[in-house]
C-alpha cells in the first residue's frame, strides 16, 4: 500500500488514521488507516489524530489494533 498525506491542510506527514463521522449519533470515529482512500473520510497523521477534538457535544470513538507490532 503507497502511503497518502495526512488530509490536514499544509501538513507533509503520511496518514496513519482514518477518521469519519457518524451525523446521526454525534459520533467522530477514528481509527486504522483505511486501505484506500474514500472521499466522506479523513486521512490523518499520528499529531492530528492526537490533536482529534469533536464538535461541541460529540463523541469521539478511537478504535486500537491490539497485538500490532
């Protein structure tokens, strides 16, 4: 898999999170780098998907890959 730009403006850095949202649950979701790029999702880096801070009254759910090396 080539690697994409975090989709932060004027960031270089490679995506390592995907991150979407979920309108109707007030929902922010980020987690492993989706396999090809969608057009309704973000590409993050490892600094801005740290940074991640949801609207006002949403949820953000991190999903982690356990036993990753």
């Amino acid at each position: 898999m080539s690697s994409r730009p975090c989709s932060k403006v004027a960031c270089t850095n490679d995506a390592v999170n995907t991150l979407t949202y979920d309108y109707a649950d007030s929902m922010a979701v980020l987690g492993p780098l989706a396999p090809s790029a969608e057009p309704h999702s973000y590409d993050l880096c490892e600094k801005h998907s740290q940074r991640l801070s949801p609207p006002q009254g949403w949820h953000v759910v991190r999903h982690v890959v356990v036993g990753e090396v």
